[in-house]
C-alpha cells in the first residue's frame, strides 16, 4: 500500500481496495455496536440473577 505525507508529518495508510461481503460488514459493526454489546450484558446479568434465584 503507498503510504502519504500527512499535513501533520505522519504517515498514513491508503486503503488498498478491498471490500468487505455484506456478511463481514455487519459482523464487523456488530463487535462494535454499544447497544449489542449492552443487550447481550443485561441477557447475562439476567440469567445469572435467575441462577442465584433457583438455588
């Protein structure tokens, strides 16, 4: 991949054209999505809640 000057000195990477499928795009958002990530934490909070519960 060339590499450009950046206007503060650095170095940056140009993308190199590849794209992503459908499916690899929403995994990839999927990691990042906060609310997800927060509903996924409340199913766990939730069944480990009804664990303690049933003992």
């Amino acid at each position: 991949m060339p590499d450009t000057e950046h206007t503060d000195g650095g170095k940056r990477q140009e993308p190199d054209g590849t794209t992503l499928t459908v499916e690899e795009w929403i995994e990839l958002m999927n990691r990042h999505d906060s609310f997800d990530q927060y509903a996924k934490k409340r199913k766990k909070e939730q069944r480990e809640k009804r664990r303690e519960e049933q003992e």
